[in-house]
C-alpha cells in the first residue's frame, strides 16, 4: 500500500513538530495541576479509580473478616452497616463508572485518531472533582458518618425519622455530585466519539471500543437523572419534610425504588459494556484475527443499552408488583441475555479463527478468567429473573454471589486485562511474572470467595447481617469465602507492587505495537498525540496497511502542524467522520481548578449542614467557571480563515452553529436536564395514581391559580422571543438591539418564574401537606434552578457583548445560551401544562 | 410441636450474649420444601441448576476446544455461522422453554386453591413481628411466631409499622416485602407439622440482622387448642415468686409498652407478651427461650441487641427480681 502518495508530502519541515511539542508542552513543575491534556488526566483518573478499588475492596475484606466465623463481634453492627453500605457505594460510585470512563478518555483520542477530545477541561474537571469529592467522601467512614442504608438507600429507612443523622445526607449530596462528574465526562466522550475520529473512520470501520462507550455514555445521559432526581427529591423531605415517600402524607416509598432501579439496572450494563468492548479489541490482538460477526457484537452492544432500560423491576419482584406485569420482565432478562451470550460466541469464534495457537500472556489469562467467570455469573442471572427462582434467591447470599460474579467476571477481570494490555501504550509495560501470580491469586480468590456464597444462599443466608449463627450449616461455606477474600486480596496486592514498581505515566516516541494489534491507540501518542491525522480505510488501520504508522508518525498524513498556534483538534461528520472544520482545544488553565474545589466543597458543606462556609465554596465555584468560559471559550476567528490539512482538502479553523462541538455538548445537557425533568414528571404521575382522583389535590388544597398559570406562559413565550431577537439582531456584536432585546429577555425570564411560582402559592399548594403539593412544588423548584442558570447565562452574554467580545462570527456564547435559554422556556410550559391542565382537564 | 426442641436445640456464646442458634440445618432453605408453593419452586431451581451447570460445561468445552484444538478443526468454527448457532438460535429456544415452564410455575405458586383461607396479619416493626389472627377474633395476638394448621391454605396479610421488611420462609414459599402504607399478600400451606425459621430479608436498620421468627405447623387439632389459648386471659401466678414478678413487671413499668391479656397493661409498643413462655425463641430469633435468656434479656437487651427499642433494665431491677420476672414470664403459656 506504501504506492499510495501520502495525503501531506514527505519528509516534513522540522519546525514543525517542534511547534507541536512548544503547544503541547506541560507546565513544568506544580504547575502541572492546571494540565488538561489527556495524556496526563487518563493515566491519574485511572490510577484514582483503581485507589478506590482498593480502599472499597478493604471495606469488603473487613465484612469477610466478621462473617468468617458465626458470632463474630470485629465490628460493632453500627459500622457494619456503614461499611457494607460504603463497599457497595464505593465500588458502583467511585470505582466502576470512573474507572471506565478514565481508561476511555486515556485511550480514545489516539485509537479514534484525534489528538485530544474536544473538551479536554470538562474532562479534567471531571476528574478533580472525582477525587477531591471522592476521598472527603470515603473519608466519612473514619468518623463515623458514613452512609449507612445500604447502597440502594431505601427509604423510609433513609427517612428523617429513622435516620436523623447526617449519614444518608452524605450520600445524597456526596453522591449526587460525583455523578456530576460521571454526566460530563459522558458528554465528553458522546461528542468525542461522534466528532473527532480520524478521515476515513466512518462508523462501520469504527473500533469497537468506541461503539462499547458510546453506547455507555449514551446510557450515563439516560439513566443517571434518574437517581440524581431520586436523591434531590429524598434530601428535599429530609430537609424540608415535603413527603414524597412518606405514605401518611400521600407519598410512597415505591416511588423510590421504581426511580433508583430505573437507574440502577441499566447501571449494571454501563459498567459492563465498555469492559465487553474491550474484550472485543483485545481478543483480536490476542488471536491475530479479525473479531468473528463484528457487526452483530455491535448490535449487542446497542441493543444491550436499549434492553437494560426495561428491566429495573428485576430488582422488586418481591415488592408485591401483580405475576402478570413480572412476566414480562422475566421476558425482558431473557431477552437481555441473548446478545451477551452473542457476544461470548463471537469470542469464542475468534478464537478459533486464529492462525496460531495463542499464546497465554496476562492479558489472555485475564481474558480466560473472565470468560469463566462471566458465563457463570451470566447463567446465574438467567436464573435470578425467573420469577418464582428470584422470590426465593432475593436478597441472599445467591444474589451476593450472582453480582459479584458479574461485576468482577464482567468487568474487573476485562479491566486487568486491559491494564496489562495497554500499559505499553500509556506508558510502560508491566510484569508477565508478576501479572500471571496476580491472575492466579485473583481468579482462585474469586472463585472461593463466591462461588460458596449460592450454596449459603440457599442455605438461607440473608444479605446484609452482621452475623449469623451457627448450626444451620453456613459454617463451612463462610469461612471458605472468607479464605477465598484474603487470597483475592493478595492478588490484589501483587498488581498493585506491578504497577507502582513498573508503570510510568507518558506516551513515548517510538511506541512499540507491543501486541501486534491493528488499531491505532498503538501508534506513537506523546503529548501532543498522533503526529499526523491517519487517513483511516480500514477497521483494523495498522494490521490493513503496515507502513501506516510508519507514514503517520514521519507527519505524513492530515494536518501535522498546527494551524492556527493554538491546542487544536480535527472535527468530522458523526457518520462518515467527512472532515468539517478545525476546532480549538483547552490548554492548561486555573479556572476548572478551582471550580472543581468550589463544587467539591459547596456540596460537602451542604451536607454538614454548614451554609455558610456552603455559599463561599459556592462563590468560590462560581468565579472558577466564569473565569474558565470568559478567559478560555469563544476566542472567535484566529489565524488564518483556511487551512489545507493535506490531500487537498481545505478547512476552515473557525465555525458557528449546530456544526460545532460545543453545540453537540450543549444538546447533551438539554437531553440529561429533559430526562431528569421526564423523572419528575413521572413521579407526579405516579404519586397521583397511588392517590386517586380524590386526593389530587386533596382536601384544603386547590389547583393552580389558572390566570397567573396563563401569565407565566405568555411571559416565557416572551422571554424566548427576546433570546430569538437577539441573535438575529446581533450583526457584528456592537449594536444595541441585541443588548435590549437581551435585558428585555431577563426581566421577561424573572417574571414568568415569579408568576409560576405566585400561581402554585394561589392554589393555594402546600409542599410540606401532602406528595400533591410537594410533587408539584419539586417541578417548580427545578425550573427554578433552571431559570436561574438561564438568567445568569443572559447577563454572562450581556457582559460579553459590553466588553466587546461578541460579533458575527464570535458567537458561541449567545449561541449557548440561546440553546438553554429555549430548553428552559419549554420546560417552564411543560411544567405548566402538566401542573394546570392534566388535572382539569381529566374527565 | 414433639419435632420443635429435639430438632432445634443448641446455644453458642456470641459476644458474651446467649443467642439461640439452633442446630437444625433445614429449617431455614427453600430446598427442604414443607409445602406445596416452595415444592413447585424447588423443581423449577433444581431444573435450573442443573441445565445452567450443563450449558456452562458446554460453554467452557467450546472455549477449551477453539484453544487448543488443531487449527484445521477450529477454524470451522471461527465463524457468524457458529456465532448465530451458538449466539442466537440456541439462547432464544432454550429461553423460550424456559420462559413457558417458569410463567407455569409462576401462575401455580400465586393462584388460590380456597375460597376460605385461614387469614394470618404479620405487621414487621423494627425490629420484631406482631402477629395477629383476625378470623379468631380481636385478642388473637402474638408475636415472632406463625403458628399455621397444616394442610390448610393461609393468607398472609403483610404490612409494616416503620421501614420495609420483608417476610421469607424459604420452607413455604419465596419473600413478600411489608411495605408501609401497603398490604400485601401471600397464599401459603404447610403438608406436613414441622418447625420452620423464617428471617427478615429487606435491610431494615441497625438489627436487621436479629430479626428472626420460627413458623410452626400443627396438626389442625393441635392449632385450634393453641389458638384458642391466645384468646384467653393469662392464668394466675401459680408461686409467690411469680407473684413477686408479675408485680416487679408492673413496677418497673413493662405495662408501657406491652400487653399481657387480662391485666390492666395493654400497650402495643413492644411484642404482646401474653404467651411468651410458649414461644420457641426471644427477641425475633436471636435468644433461645427459657427463664435464664428472659433475665438475661430484660437485664441486658442493649447489649444483646443494640439499638432495639428495648431499655436495659440490668441496672434498675436487683437480681432476685429479675429473675421472679423470668419465672412468671416463663409460666405465661
């Protein structure tokens, strides 16, 4: 293939990747902190998660400890609620979703081509609010605060009045915010994925770990509102007493479950499909074969993400739900079982397809276990969703089992694998000695561990005690599992001293394809990323053309300069990633430092609750990310207006409108704020079925004022018009009519919040009374919060417009706000229709 | 009831606490099945148990073979034909065989058999069970103990004071949660007289762990004699040291919280304490019964069971009293 002339001429101008690496460079020293590059935040979000792997797994270990023998008293049953509680939470939370998407944003950017992600700073955002979040959080175990209510949190055992501590108010908001950092990093990788792969990476010859995070960032968008909603509606009755889950004032605790559910069974598949994915890259390299029916796996993937929507009752057969409407989610989880078992076919399959005989590397054997592992925990969960099986499994030690099984063989094992696997193209390459002593340690480990833990179950071992007695026969299986934990642990300890004593952070020049693989994350990637854009015309890039690298990293292919001076990244069409336009990408900077730590800390304080030194840390936050949008977003045009990135193909290196990534982001955002706003309207709907007409609204109670109901839309209709005025009326950014029409918007804004607000209090509505009131108002208080994010999005554009940096071309701020403005606009009707029409409107 | 003590019977040291820890494994599983429901269920999941171990035996085999198998014999295999065979058809006919037996067993294990039920109220506190038969009238109140005629079909009605709990008796049937602000019920029917232990399996709080209860089924006889005791008023202290407890146990202020039937203490806080020398375990399960655990457990429940809503009386009632308290408890049968 090396005949084909290569898109830019060879050899380059030196000057060139010496540009590249003065652009790229890190800031020397502790300055490093404010670095946002990929290369660095990947391997650190991978190594935070893999800590709190450890420090969860400990947690797991003092529980075996205290059920090795019956009677044991290690821990009192206090804090043995807490720490099952927080290695439950710890490992879902902090641990798996992280971990996923930190090995995401570490290996992404070169295998899709791209020399960065196009939000590098949301990225490293993320990650720091991850951390510091994260460790204040594990931290609350030590003092005897940490959650205690068991991951699922069910209330009303998490109520005020069974739990009057501060407790389950540092998982409501400690966890509530670290999905914060879970929803942008998925918006993150969706615009990543869709935008920034490399010419000729259409989405057929896309590598299939891509289709696996697409497929999980697209399921972090649909399934994380859910519990965020959850959550601010428990803490708004532990705070306020508005009884949404409390039935003697018209709330349920279903309402709850069906919410935390909604969320956590498509959980179990956002954790599992990406490591899925990364199986499906690593068996090819292994065998040297192409993956067997590629197109089927990534049909599994999508139709898994579509499946795991419609089986959260899987976790509340027991709950009293009527056999028939059961029915037809057992059918569901069978449904769900078929594309993983494609999967393990497939690679089974390209296994066998191979030339030669693999070899078992540590990478293979990790592989190996998880296959074992995996088919049995799968098999096991055929099981748990037959219905009359589950009633009796519920809730023991087989389900104990069944998941981790699951978790550990569906996405530990793959995420070992892909440790060993890809340390070459991180950094550095790891033992083989100590990764197979690691292997062995950890797949008999977790074999005794779990596998006696069906028998006890069947024994009937409950979840979730602190002991049990003897003489029923759960002896011999406890102290097995408790045998099986210590040698996990070992394992455990032996990859760490791997990776501490042989990994070394930073893509080097002169990347070996340590496994002989066919995609491109193993091409050189230091920290300005690939030299050159490969021209990509094939799913298997190196393996299809052996010179590629070759040419790639001589600067051969598309844009191996920088065009404009500045962090850049190629942006293409989602589908036939046709090139589009070249975008400007976040450098090192303080802004999202500090906001990070004024979010971390505004949402700790809260739990305390602390309001004051709450509203400093949320000022402090405030000013992190203004500083961050005013000084390092929207510059406009810079540079030259176009650029020849190579066989002929000219771009420009500036864009305006629904091409643009931060369009694509802003639209990710609007779909998380509409799927928590689809939350709350369901809850409504809900509460009211279990209320009957009678109640709604109940006795003292009225509807909402339908005047001021009919005020508030006109007002909004107002408020949107004035945002569509000013965009059109903007021009080059230094007239007045924009100005006005934006200050007109405002007050508009202000005052259909207010006579929203005035028509509910009309009503009159009470939120402390009764679930009407207390549903209706949570509506409210949300299009309150968006409002005032509006508002302060307006006077954000307004201040850019006074200080001059708005114009024709310069626009993305106004485009923004314009975007969240009209979401928040039709939210407000939404809201209203709902609130005003589906009562009166009943027959 | 000549099965309860010789099939239960054994206590371990726990904490310096006495708890009952009976030695009879198969009183707690859904695979020693005492009635028909868990029967059915224990087919369907030994028919799972053993088609799983089957297609993961096959599984692994088909793993092993595209391994090591020679390369000429594998390779027929590296291919969409084997991944639609093995992927797709077989998973979606096996399912569905599974998915038309399960729905029958489903519908087998919900359906009535009786127009005319024995109805059985179980009200899950924390960190007990109330128990009460309203077909036999208002006073027919007990608590952590099902006592159930054999051969009879039972409605159980499920509803909680507090938090969700949930009510197993593997031997019967599978779990029903108690869920507050609801009722839900469970048909169950025991075929032959047995003693079952039963357990609370929706975490519940701090002593979601001791919450235990044994079920009891009778010969239909035997049931009506006992029921027909839950209904009547206690009988008299038969020795002055029962005498002496049945005063301290009104002194100390007992009557606050529970119901002893035909004395003026009729509060419903605490387990109706009518019968509780009957009972085959204290506190939910977690103490073997008889006067020794009754002083040790009206002296000691907080550090028997901490955070139960029981005080510690071990420092307010001198030891001679306590122990008259346990011997009238204990008379109460």
């Amino acid at each position: 293939m090396s005949d084909i002339p290569t898109p830019n001429a060879l050899p380059r101008p030196e000057a060139e990747l010496a540009e590249l690496k003065r652009i790229w460079r890190q800031p020397p020293g502790w300055r490093a902190l404010s670095e946002v590059n990929n290369g660095l935040i990947g391997p650190l979000f991978i190594a935070t998660a893999l800590l709190f792997f450890l420090l969860a797994g400990l947690l797991g270990l003092v529980i075996r400890a205290q059920l090795a023998f019956p009677g044991l008293t290690l821990v009192n049953p206090d804090t043995y609620n807490q720490v099952f509680t927080m290695h439950g939470t710890v490992m879902m939370f902090l641990f798996a979703v992280p971990a996923v998407e930190a090995v995401a944003i570490a290996l992404l950017p070169s295998m899709l081509g791209a020399r960065e992600l196009p939000f590098p700073r949301l990225g490293a955002y993320a990650f720091l609010i991850y951390l510091i979040g994260g460790l204040l959080f594990y931290a609350s175990i030590f003092f005897g605060i940490a959650p205690d209510g068991g991951w699922f949190m069910y209330p009303p055992l998490t109520s005020k009045a069974y739990s009057p501590g501060i407790n389950t108010d540092m998982y409501l908001l400690g966890i509530g915010f670290i999905e914060i950092s879970a929803i942008a990093g998925a918006i993150e990788l969706i615009v990543g994925i869709l935008r920034c792969r490399a010419p000729g990476m259409t989405l057929g010859r896309m590598p299939i770990y891509a289709w696996g995070i697409l497929v999980f960032a697209a399921m972090v968008i649909f399934a994380f509102p859910a519990v965020i909603i959850a959550s601010t509606l428990l803490e708004l009755e532990r705070a306020f007493d508005w009884p949404f889950f409390l039935p003697e004032r018209g709330g349920d605790p279903m309402l709850w479950q069906h919410l935390f559910w909604f969320f956590g069974h498509p959980e179990v598949y956002v954790i599992f499909l990406p490591a899925a994915a990364m199986v499906s890259m690593i068996v090819p390299a292994m065998a040297q074969a192409r993956l067997v029916a590629h197109s089927m796996v990534v049909t599994a993937l999508v139709g898994t993400g579509f499946l795991s929507f419609g089986l959260w009752v899987h976790h509340m057969y027991t709950t009293g739900i009527p056999p028939l409407s059961l029915s037809f989610f057992a059918a569901a989880g069978f449904a769900v079982s078929i594309p993983s078992g494609l999967q393990v076919f497939a690679w089974i399959a390209t296994f066998a397809s191979a030339g030669k005989r693999i070899r078992f590397t540590t990478p293979a054997l990790f592989i190996l276990g998880f296959l074992f592992i995996f088919t049995l925990g799968g098999l096991t969960g055929v099981m748990v969703s037959v219905t009359p099986f589950d009633w009796q499994a519920h809730d023991t030690y087989f389900i104990v089992a069944h998941l981790h099984y699951v978790l550990i063989g569906g996405m530990v094992f793959p995420l070992f694998s892909a440790l060993y696997y890809w340390a070459p193209a991180l950094g550095s390459q790891l033992s083989e000695r100590l990764g197979k002593t690691a292997f062995w340690l950890l797949f008999l480990g977790t074999n005794l561990t779990f596998f006696p833990m069906h028998i006890s179950g069947f024994m009937g071992m409950p979840r979730r005690i602190y002991t049990f007695p003897s003489g029923f026969g759960l002896e011999l299986w406890n102290l097995l599992s408790s045998i099986g934990a210590a040698m996990f642990a070992a394992g455990a300890l032996v990859l760490l001293v791997d990776v501490v004593k042989n990994f070394r952070i930073g893509g080097q020049e002169g990347q070996e394809n340590t496994w002989n693989a066919g995609t491109m994350e193993w091409l050189d990637s230091p920290e300005y990323g690939l030299r050159s854009i490969p021209l990509v015309r094939d799913r298997y890039p190196l393996w299809h053309d052996p010179d590629l690298k070759r040419q790639v990293e001589a600067g051969g292919h598309f844009l191996p300069f920088a065009a404009t001076g500045r962090r850049e990244a190629l942006i293409g069409s989602p589908a036939e990633a046709t090139p589009q336009y070249i975008a400007f990408v976040a450098g090192p900077g303080w802004g999202h430092v500090v906001a990070a730590v004024g979010t971390a800390g505004f949402f700790l304080a809260l739990t305390g609750p602390f309001l004051i030194p709450a509203a400093v840390f949320f000022l402090i936050a405030l000013a992190g990310f203004i500083g961050w949008v005013w000084h390092g977003t929207d510059f406009g045009p810079v540079g030259p207006e176009r650029v020849d990135i190579g066989g002929g193909i000219v771009l420009p290196t500036h864009a305006t409108g629904p091409v643009t990534t931060s369009w694509w982001a802003m639209v990710c955002t609007m779909l998380v704020s509409g799927t928590s706003y689809a939350c709350l309207i369901g809850s409504y709907l809900f509460l009211w079925l279990v209320n009957g007409d009678a109640m709604w609204p109940p006795a003292g109670q009225g509807l909402p004022a339908l005047g001021w109901g009919v005020t508030a839309l006109a007002l909004y209709g107002g408020a949107a018009l004035s945002l569509v005025v000013a965009s059109a009326t903007l021009h080059d950014g230094r007239g007045w009519t924009h100005r006005l029409a934006l200050l007109a918007g405002l007050g508009l804004l202000t005052a259909g919040m207010l006579a929203d607000g005035w028509a509910l209090w009309q009503g009159p509505i009470w939120p402390t009374l009764h679930a009407y009131g207390a549903s209706a108002w949570g509506l409210f208080v949300w299009q309150v919060a968006h409002v005032l994010i509006a508002l302060l999005m307006g006077s954000y554009t307004l201040a850019r417009s006074l200080a001059g940096k708005l114009g024709g071309q310069r626009r993305l701020t106004l485009d923004n706000t314009r975007l969240f403005w009209l979401y928040t606009v039709a939210q407000g009707a939404v809201g209203i229709v709902l609130l005003h029409g589906f009562p009166r409107l009943l027959p | 009831m000549s099965e309860t003590p010789g099939r239960c019977r054994a206590a371990l040291s726990l904490g310096g606490a006495c708890l009952l820890l009976a030695a009879c494994s198969g009183v707690q599983t859904p695979l020693d099945p005492m009635g028909d429901h868990a029967a059915r269920i224990a087919v369907l999941t030994w028919v799972l148990f053993i088609g799983g171990t089957a297609i993961f035996v096959l599984v692994m085999g088909l793993l092993v073979f595209a391994l090591i198998a020679p390369a000429r014999v594998r390779q027929a295999f590296g291919n969409r034909r084997f991944v639609v065979g093995g992927g797709i058809i077989f998973p979606t006919v096996t399912l569905i065989a599974l998915l038309v037996y399960s729905l029958g067993v489903s519908r087998a294990v919900v359906l009535p058999t009786s127009d005319n039920p024995l109805r059985i109220e179980v009200i899950g506190r924390q960190y007990w069970w109330e128990v009460r038969y309203p077909d036999a009238g208002e006073g027919a109140v007990t608590a952590n103990e099902l006592r159930l005629p054999v051969g009879r079909e039972v409605e159980l009605l499920l509803s909680s004071g507090d938090v969700i709990h949930s009510l197993w008796i593997p031997n019967l049937h599978g779990k029903m949660d108690m869920i507050p602000g609801r009722v839900n019920r469970q048909r169950i029917r025991a075929d032959r007289p047995g003693v079952m232990r039963g357990q609370c399996t929706e975490f519940c709080g701090v002593q979601h762990t001791l919450m235990a209860f044994y079920a009891v089924a009778q010969e239909p006889a035997e049931f009506d004699a006992w029921l027909a005791l839950q209904r009547a008023p206690i009988p008299p202290p038969a020795t002055p040291e029962q005498a002496r407890g049945m005063q301290v146990f009104g002194e100390a202020g007992c009557g606050a919280c529970h119901t002893v039937r035909g004395t003026e203490w009729q509060a419903k806080l605490g387990p109706d304490l009518s019968r509780i020398g009957s009972r085959l375990s204290l506190a939910a399960g977690a103490l073997e019964n008889h006067r020794g655990t009754l002083a040790g457990w009206v002296a000691g429940a907080q550090d028997i069971k901490p955070g139960n809503a029981m005080p510690a009386f071990g420092r307010s009632i001198p030891g001679d009293d306590l122990l008259a308290v346990a011997a009238w408890m204990e008379s109460l049968r």
